[in-house]
C-alpha cells in the first residue's frame, strides 16, 4: 500500500517576497529622503 507524500517545495519560495519586501523599503525610504530634501529647500528658499 502506498502513502501520498506532499510534494516538495520548490527551493526558497519565500525569496520573491523577500525581493519585494526589500525593494518596497528601498522606494520608502528613498521617497522619504526626497521628501526630507524638499521641505529643506521649501523652507531655505522660503521668503522670510
């Protein structure tokens, strides 16, 4: 009598959301920057 087994898992599924996950928080984090730079630049060429 045979018995099913579960098919293996491919090698590191979790590798596509790891790549996302870190590209998401590199956009983040480099949108947070523009945005940092240009309230800097608001308030340095803001006429006083």
């Amino acid at each position: 009598m045979t018995t099913h087994r579960a098919p293996k898992p491919v090698a590191h599924p979790t590798q596509t959301v790891e790549r996302a996950v870190t590209i998401g928080l590199i956009l983040a984090v480099l949108a947070g920057i523009g945005w940092i730079a240009g309230m800097i630049y608001t308030i340095a060429e803001w006429p006083l």
